[in-house]
C-alpha cells in the first residue's frame, strides 16, 4: 500500500512537473531579456496620486526623465557601475549599482517623505507585475 501511494505521488509530480502555472507563462519566460553583452535595468513607479508631481530619474550626469505613477523606463546596459538617483520635489537620493550581462534587475522609485524620493530594488515578480501594469515612460536624449 505504501508503494502505491509513494508510485502515485511521483507519477503526479512528474505528469505536473512540465506545466507552468499562469504566472509563469505570463511574466516568466514571455517577459524581455536582456540583450546579449548586456543588462536590463527597469525603473518602474507603481500607483501615485493623481496630483502627484513625477519622480525625475538621473544616470550620472545625464537626465533620463520623470516616472508618473504606473510607469517605467528600461535601460540597457553594458556592465559597469552606474550612479543613478531618484529626484523628489525637494531632495534625491542616490543609488550605486554595479551590473553583469545577462542580468535583468528592477528599482521602484517611491516618495518616502513629502519632497523627497528613493530607488529601492525589487524582486522580479513584483517587477515584471509593476511593468505589465505600467506604461512606458519615454527616456530623454
């Protein structure tokens, strides 16, 4: 008796082991990878306000833009250390990482008190959720 539940429980691991739960197929293997040589960084802003002023985002010195609520911009990446900040109305925070090809990683920029804003990373799940939820945000030239 205890063969057959051990040779039943196998057999319906195994039969479940080659599906993908709904999650997977709509985040998982669907979501954009990295391209080759490279890192994907998303910058992502879940819900906001409606009168709330966008998080302005900076890559060294350069300005990428403003994140409104339920957005995000994608950056690709050669790998080296990038200095990136997250501007509220009236301080930033700055942001140090360090990125490896292949790499798909994601920062949420949240205000954390009135005038002020930070980049804090995320899992990917939630990620790829805030992404899919999202629209994107055009990054300045």
């Amino acid at each position: 008796m205890k063969k057959l539940l051990v040779v039943a429980a196998l057999s319906m691991l195994t039969g479940c082991a080659g599906q993908q739960s709904p999650w997977v197929q709509a985040y998982g293997t669907n979501f954009p990878q990295a391209n080759p040589g490279e890192a994907a960084v998303y910058l992502v802003r879940g819900p906001a306000p409606a009168d709330a002023p966008p998080i302005n985002i900076t890559m060294g010195q350069q300005a990428l833009g403003g994140l409104p609520g339920q957005s995000w911009m994608r950056l690709n990446l050669v790998p080296k250390l990038y200095d990136i900040r997250a501007y509220g109305t009236q301080a930033n925070t700055e942001l140090i990482i360090t990125v490896d090809p292949g790499q798909t990683r994601f920062f949420e920029a949240v205000t954390v008190e009135p005038g002020s804003a930070r980049l804090m990373e995320i899992g990917p799940g939630d990620g790829r959720r805030l992404v899919n939820q999202g629209q994107q945000a055009p990054i300045l030239q």
